[in-house]
C-alpha cells in the first residue's frame, strides 16, 4: 500500500470515529421516532439504518438513555421479555420528539438543498473557478 493509501486511510479512519460517536444522539432519536425500543433492538435498528457503519455498546447506550431519561427527552415502560424478566422499553417523549425535529431541520435537511446536495452527490472535484 502507498504511503498516501495508507495516510488516507488511517485519516478517514480517526475522521469517522469522530463523527460516530458524534452522532449516536441522532441514531438514537431516530431508531426510537420508528417506534419503542429495548436495548439490544435499539442496537439492532441502529446497526439496520447506517447500514453496519455505526454500532454502540450496550452499556454505552444504557448510560446514554438514562441520561436523556433525566434530562425528560426519553421515557420507558416495562414490557415482556424473551423467555425472561420484564424489559424496559424506551420511546421518545413529545419533548424528544420535538428537539429531534429541530435538529433535523437545522442540521439535517441542508444537506438536501442545493449547492450542497450538488456537491455530495454529483461532484468527485471541486469546480475550478475563473480568475
């Protein structure tokens, strides 16, 4: 491998883990807007939406829900579990329903409206501009 390949791919490597962990709020909010979640389906439906690229540690994402539970963003009811105990199943409350809205509008949809849509989808360099 090139010395370039390799620079390339240790830098996309330490650029994507930044912007992972970055966005484990917004799989979250998302995985739960599609309906009530436990834990492992949580994981599961993360895993299903970034198509394998983002995954999170369970106990990464029980500390992370019992922090929005506190903060009134996500709540939970007891539900069945698999041949065991009673599990917590969480759902977004109308406040995280709300700042997820929010931050999609804000963050989000831009990334559909042109020039930057442009950019993302059809250009592999940037356009040369006239002196």
């Amino acid at each position: 491998m090139k010395d370039h390949d390799k620079l390339h791919d240790e830098l996309l490597g330490a650029w994507e883990d930044t912007y992972k962990k970055g966005q484990l709020t917004l799989w979250i909010f998302l995985s739960l807007k599609e309906g009530p979640k436990y834990v492992s389906g949580l994981q599961e439906s993360i895993q299903r939406f970034s198509k394998g690229t983002i995954s999170a540690e369970e106990q990464s994402l029980y500390r992370t829900l019992r922090k929005f539970y506190h903060l009134k963003m996500v709540d939970f009811s007891a539900g069945k579990g698999h041949k065991g105990p009673d599990r917590k199943y969480y759902h977004l409350t109308p406040l995280g329903t709300s700042l997820l809205q929010s931050f999609v509008e804000r963050n989000i949809l831009l990334f559909f409206e042109e020039p930057l849509k442009e950019l993302l989808i059809h250009s592999s360099k940037p356009k040369q501009t006239k002196p």
